[in-house]
C-alpha cells in the first residue's frame, strides 16, 4: 500500500511540472523546478515514514489481537463445567485454625523461708481453631493446651520427668450465637474464655470457665452499654451440694475523645458451696476441717480501664476494686481480710515487627476477697501484695521476646514480711 501512494505521489509531481513547462509560466524555470522536487521528496518522505507508523501501529493490534485470542482459547480449555471443577471441602470454609508456643525461663528466689530457690525451663502450647456460620452469627471454636495437671490458672509445661512424654488438655470448646435479629445480643455456652470485663485481681489469664453467658450490648453515638448474666459449674458432687457460680455484671464503654475510651464494669460474683467443695487454697485461710475459712465468696468486683495515646502510642491505665460481702473468718490474722485492689499502667503494643511494649502492677489482695485458686497464679494467688514489672519487643510480626519481674509478700500470716521474686524470660512465636 505504501509503494502505490509514492507512485500516485511521484506522477503527480511529474504531471505538475509539465504542466508548469507547458504553460510557460516564469516561474517554471531549473531552479523553481529543482526547489519544487526537493519539497515534494520532503513531503513523500514524511508521509512514508507516517505510513509506516500506521502500518507498525496495525500490526502491533494484530498481535494484540491475535494473543487475546490465545488466552480466550486458554481460558475456555481450563474453565469446565462447575461440577468438574476441583474445590476445598464445603466444611472448611470461614474454618481459621490458630496458636502459640512459649518457651520461658523461669527463676523463683525466695526470702525468710526454707523453700530452694528454682531455676525452671518451662513450654506451653496451645492450638485451635474457629468455625463460623450464618454469616458469622453462629461460632464454634476448640483449643487444645499443654499442662503439667489440670490446673485451671496454668498451662505451663515444666521440662521435668526423665524426658517423659507431655500432657496435652482441652482448653477450650464452646458455641456462641450472635444473631443479627438481635443485635448487640450474645450467648455463648461450653468452656469458654472469660467473658466479662475483668482483671487478673480476679483471674488469671489461664482461666476459662465452664457454663453459659448471656450480654447484651447497646452501641449509641459514643457511649456502649452493656449487661451480661451467667451460670457456671465449679465442682459437680454427687455426693453434696454442687459448687456453682452466678456471676451479674453491668457496665459501659464510653469514647470521650478519639483518643480517649473509658470502660467501667461492676460485676457479682456469688459463689455457692464453694467452701465445702473446692480445697485448693491458694492464699485464702483454710479452717480445721479444711475447708475455706471465708465461709461465703458473694464478691462486689468494680473495674474501671482508660486507654489513650501518649506521644501517638496506644496506653492504658485500669483500677479494680474487690470486696467479699460474705467472709465470716474470724481467726487470728484473718479477720476482715475481705478486700482486694489493683492498679496499673501500659504504654506500647505488640502487632508488626518493632513493636515493643512495657507496664507496672501493684496489688494488694486479702486472704479472703476472691478465691486463689482462680486469680494471678505467677503472684501467688490470695494474701499476697507487692509489684509487677515486664516489657516485650516484636523481633518479627509473630515473634516476640519478653520479660517480668515479680516481687510480691504474704499481706498477713506468719510468713508476712518474706519477699518472694521471680523471674521470668519469654521467646513467643504466634500462627
């Protein structure tokens, strides 16, 4: 195509000038002539080398269009019919599978008393997962944990035992429904993690309890309401009275700035027969029968957290309050020691890589406020007062080192006054 526009080009030129020559035009002469082809070649030149852009621009649609068409065919060949088609199971959809492994160092130096010091390597182990239906209204989650027993505040593994194999337990397994009927309404029911607003002056993060919950949650502009009500099971005798927990709580999450969130509960713990079924001291007074001294555990449990920003860091202050309403100990020592608090303070987070985070505890916990078999193992359950120190830092988005100091001391007793520290050294590693 391109030859035949020159040669149409060339010819027109030609005719041009004989025409011009024919007519005898003064203008016609050599030079006029010899000016008119060198303009005329210009312009030939420039509409080849434009022709062969077009033609260049042509080409490269072809092939454009020529591999559009290839990846059609690819496609068709590799998109069967849905029924041939390979897919994951149907039951592993909105299935998310999680854990942990900590491997800690653990030094225990004791002051005023005939206890060894120890120095302890410990593991603990967790894996689980959770599975959603409805559009997320209904959830069933499962967990599996390491233990040296069944202790409910512990799922350390202390290494121990000539190399003996380890126990593994079930941590968790529950059903929870949140229909969106009801929004804001949840109940949640098997063993379970500790579903009120609570701190470790009350239980220990290992703790999770067996029964049924039920809140419900109202959520204005700012301001959240909350009220929540459940059943547990402690101790099931066949023999006596079962150790049952009833447990009201009440409460609200407040936004007072962007940066600012007040959240205050106020919680009823009443234990029934838990004195004469449940032996596991732990810190509170024990009488010649060997049951619980306190008598009654019917705790008032009043928490309060505040979480803001200093210098663009999350942090967060809490203060929690507990009385135990139904304590009629009255041995020596022991007498009124019916309330407990805790204070403290955290600045930092532990998410992506560089992360670091550290805090502060004090506590001061009577022999008889809340049952020490349930509350902060690591601080030595019931009767005991004293700090708590720690920090951690993100080597990686899912492993982090850490570290805790504890120095705490009976609040009454005839070891008051001996100071226990320990130690502890943490590697985390989270999937």
């Amino acid at each position: 195509m391109r030859e035949i526009v020159v040669r149409i080009a060339v010819g027109a030129l030609l005719l041009g000038m004989v025409a011009a020559v024919a007519k005898g035009d003064p203008s016609s002469d050599d030079q006029d002539i010899q000016t008119t082809i060198k303009a005329l070649k210009a312009r030939i030149r420039d509409q080849e080398r434009r022709l062969a852009e077009l033609e260049s621009r042509q080409n490269q649609q072809r092939l454009e269009q020529a591999r559009r068409e290839e990846i059609r065919k690819v496609i068709k060949e590799l998109n069967l019919d849905a029924s041939k088609r390979s897919t994951m199971p149907k039951w592993l959809k909105n299935l998310k599978f999680y854990g942990d492994l900590r491997l800690r160092y653990q030094g225990e130096y004791f002051s005023g008393r005939s206890r060894k010091t120890r120095n302890r390597a410990r593991f603990r182990l967790r894996i689980g997962f959770k599975k959603t239906w409805l559009e997320k209204q209904m959830e069933v989650g499962f967990r599996l944990a390491s233990g040296s027993s069944s202790s409910p505040t512990s799922t350390n593994q202390t290494f121990d035992g000539s190399f003996s194999e380890k126990h593994i337990w079930i941590d968790l397994a529950y059903a929870k429904y949140s229909p969106k009927w009801l929004k804001g309404f949840t109940i949640i029911g098997g063993k379970m993690k500790k579903p009120f607003v609570h701190t470790d002056l009350v239980w220990d993060s290992d703790v999770n309890p067996e029964g049924v919950w039920g809140q419900y949650k109202h959520k204005l502009k700012n301001f959240e309401p909350f009220a929540g009500v459940g059943y547990f099971v402690v101790e099931e005798n066949n023999h006596d009275h079962d150790a049952i927990l009833v447990a009201y709580q009440a409460g609200f999450n407040w936004k007072l700035t962007k940066d600012v969130k007040w959240t205050c509960a106020a919680t009823y713990y009443d234990y029934d027969h838990i004195n004469t079924n449940y032996l596991a001291a732990n810190g509170n007074d024990v009488n010649a029968e060997g049951e619980l001294a306190a008598g009654k555990f019917h705790m008032i449990n009043l928490t309060n957290k505040v979480g803001f920003k200093v210098f663009d860091l999350p942090a967060g202050i809490y203060f929690d309050w507990i009385h135990n309403c139904g304590d009629s100990d009255s041995a020596e020592d022991y007498d009124d020691q019916s309330d407990g608090f805790a204070c403290g303070i955290k600045v930092g987070k532990n998410k992506k890589k560089g992360d670091w985070s550290c805090g502060y505890k004090y506590a001061y916990i009577e022999a008889n406020c809340t049952p020490g078999e349930f509350n902060d193992s690591d601080f030595g359950g019931a009767n005991r007062k004293g700090h708590t120190f720690g920090a951690k830092y993100n080597l990686t988005d899912s492993l982090t080192i850490g570290a805790k100091v504890l120095l705490t001391e009976p609040v009454t007793g005839p070891h008051q006054g001996e100071r226990d520290t320990t130690v502890q050294a943490d590697l985390v590693w989270k999937f």
